[in-house]
C-alpha cells in the first residue's frame, strides 16, 4: 500500500504501463509466431518477413523490448527464411 500521494500516483502510473506492455508483448509473440509457422511451411515471402520486421521495430520503438533484443530477433527471423528459401 502507498503511504504517499507520489507513491499512490506511481501505482497508478505502473497499472496502466504493465497492461499497455502486456498488450504489445502480445501483439509481438502473435506476429513473430505467425511469421515463424508461415516460413516453416514454406511461404518465406518478403512480406511475411516484413510484417514481422516491424512489429519488432515497433515494440522497440515503444520500450516493450530493448535495441538488441529487437536486432537479435530480426536476425533470427532472417536467417529461418533464408534457409527456407534455398
């Protein structure tokens, strides 16, 4: 329980963060694992990749995850529709 009326605005400030986070790290999961199941079965077209490029990009641009850990799925993605693709 906040003792103060700063701490009590804070909890209110966190409630209304952790569900707009909870929200774009759902948004993310959704996108990357529809990308992911569309190159294994075999549609590692440019615009499955893309889609799935910027919600990375934007969950980073939106502090839902960090720089790299954006880069690293990016990467990550690239490289399973790379080798789909030969």
């Amino acid at each position: 329980m906040a003792n103060t009326r700063s701490a009590e605005k804070q909890q209110r400030q966190a409630a209304k963060a952790t569900v707009r986070n909870r929200a774009g790290k759902s948004r993310l999961k959704s996108a990357l694992k529809k990308a992911r199941t569309s190159i294994e079965g075999g549609d590692a077209g440019a615009g499955v990749v893309s889609t799935g490029f910027s919600e990375i990009d934007k969950a980073a641009k939106r502090g839902i995850i960090k720089d790299n850990t954006a880069d690293r799925y990016k990467a990550r993605l690239a490289a399973a529709a790379k080798r789909t693709a030969k």
